[in-house]
C-alpha cells in the first residue's frame, strides 16, 4: 500500500508543492496576478481572452454561430491564454476575471469596456444581448437556462473530478476513479433520456443550453475526451451520440472548435483570431510553412 493510501490528513491544510499532477505547477490555494502584463486589444467589439478547452469553446461556437446569422456587431477578437504556461495569472486578466479562469469576455461596443467571465454567463449575455439562440417564451426559456445550469454545474464532476483522475493524476487510484466515473455514467445517462424523443436539449431548437453541453458530453462521447471512450462506454449512449453528430456538423461548431485550440493536427489550430479569413490562411500548418 502506497504512503497515499495511507494518508491522514493533518489538522490544517497546507499547500504540498510536489503533488504532483499535469498543473500542479499553476495550482495554488490564492487568487490574485503573478505578473505584470497588459492583455492585448483588436478591433473588433468583443475581445475574448481563452483557450480551446471545452468551456472556451463554448464561446467561440456561440460567436461563431451569431456570425453564422450575419450578426457582424458579434466580430470578435480571440486572443490565446495559455492556461499551462499561467497566462490568466497576469495583471491585465486578473483585472477582467479575478477568478483567473478562461473564457473571459470583454464587450467594447459601448462607451465603456464590460467585462463577463464564466462561460455560461458570456453564453447568456450574448443571448440577450443579440436575441438569439435563447427561447422567448418565458417557461421555455426557464428549461433553457435549467439545462445551461444542469451543464454548469455537473462539468465539475467530468473535469475536475473525472478527467483529473482518469488522465492527469499522477497515480491511477481506484476510489476516485470509480467514484467519479459513475457520477459521470449518470449524468450521460440522465442527457441519453432526456434525448430520447427530441433533437435539441429543449424546445427543439438549438439554443445556448446545445452550445453549453455540447463541447463536454458532446465531445466526450464522440471520442475526443480523456482518451476515455471504451472505458465509459460512451457509444452505448445512442441519443446523445445521434445529437452530438448533428452538432458537429455544423460550419459555425467547426470553426469555433478551431479558435485557441493547440491541441491536434496543425490545421485544426487557429491560435488567435481576428478575421473570417484566418480560418484560411491562419492555421498553424500555414504558419509554421
């Protein structure tokens, strides 16, 4: 049995700086900047500041998608944190977002910045700000944002729980894995049904609640999570298998899975965005030829 099985926690925490793990070297028990650095302004009205993990992507599937229905005042600018070099610990992100976590929003269009941080409250805000992919009928729009919230809520169980255990503790521990795999199984369980007999999450029609769960449970069952697919079974669950191919089809979702993703094939990164036109010519495969 491993000193880690063994473990008694003492009487008061203290922060171990060997623990270990893919970000122990940014994880840290206070909030507050590490570093001086002003955070890079474009152009266009919105400025977003995040990398292409699930809940970044969230965001820029959402921008993409308003610009999919010519909402061009939804132009956007999309610069890179690199969340493992500790980017979102500089002064200038720490002042949008003190929470230090992507995505984080900037809307210049008025006569004063307004920062939003939180992916499902960026997904909000630019739904009411552009009356789009959110229902209008009020008991509608409370199932939307109950499943946008049922999202917010249950991610932390997939990645911080699951995903952390799974793939990026740095020893495999059956308790938390099972624990955490379970809680996981249910929750898909819970969306399988709920996709049993209708397209979309609610009103059937594709709203912020698609664009919230989509990159995670979506993703998860497409294969492309914690190299995690035979071990949770995911293609057992066909409703949300079905839904999440239809989703992925979509040119707004490609595109915004490509934005501050460095991850994958080179042609599939766009590190920052600035126009419609990157997608073509700003790709890393372009840039490091």
């Amino acid at each position: 049995m491993s000193e880690s099985q063994n473990y008694i926690p003492p009487k008061i925490w203290t922060l171990d700086k060997e623990n270990g793990g893919k970000f122990a070297n940014i994880n840290r028990p206070t909030s507050g900047s590490t570093h001086e650095k002003e955070l890079p302004i474009g152009k266009h009205p919105f400025q977003l500041y995040s990398q292409g993990t699930p809940n970044g992507v969230k965001v820029t599937v959402m921008l993409e998608e308003l610009l999919e229905l010519g909402v061009k005042e939804a132009e956007y600018d999309a610069w890179l944190i690199r969340i493992g070099k500790g980017d979102q610990f500089s002064s200038g992100f720490v002042e949008i977002n003190p929470n230090s976590k992507i995505p984080s929003l900037l809307d210049n269009s008025n006569s004063k910045a307004f920062r939003v941080f939180e992916s499902g409250s960026i997904l909000l805000y630019l739904a009411d700000k552009f009356e789009k992919f959110i229902p209008k009928d009020f008991q509608e729009r409370t199932e939307c944002l109950t499943w946008l919230f049922w999202q917010m809520a249950s991610a932390p169980y997939l990645g911080g729980g699951f995903g952390h255990f799974y793939a990026y503790a740095p020893e495999k521990f059956e308790y938390p894995i099972n624990r955490f795999s379970m809680e996981v199984k249910r929750q898909l369980d819970v969306l399988d049904r709920h996709l049993s007999n209708k397209n979309f999450i609610c009103s059937e029609q594709y709203t912020i609640s698609d664009i919230a769960i989509w990159p995670w449970y979506g993703a998860l069952v497409l294969g492309r999570l914690y190299g995690a697919e035979e071990f949770l079974d995911v293609k057992s669950y066909k409703n949300i298998l079905k839904w999440a191919k239809m989703i992925d089809e979509r040119p707004a979702v490609k595109r915004g899975r490509m934005v501050n993703r460095i991850t994958g094939e080179l042609y599939t990164q766009l590190h920052e965005r600035h126009n419609a036109n990157d997608f073509a010519n700003k790709t890393q495969d372009k840039i490091k030829s």
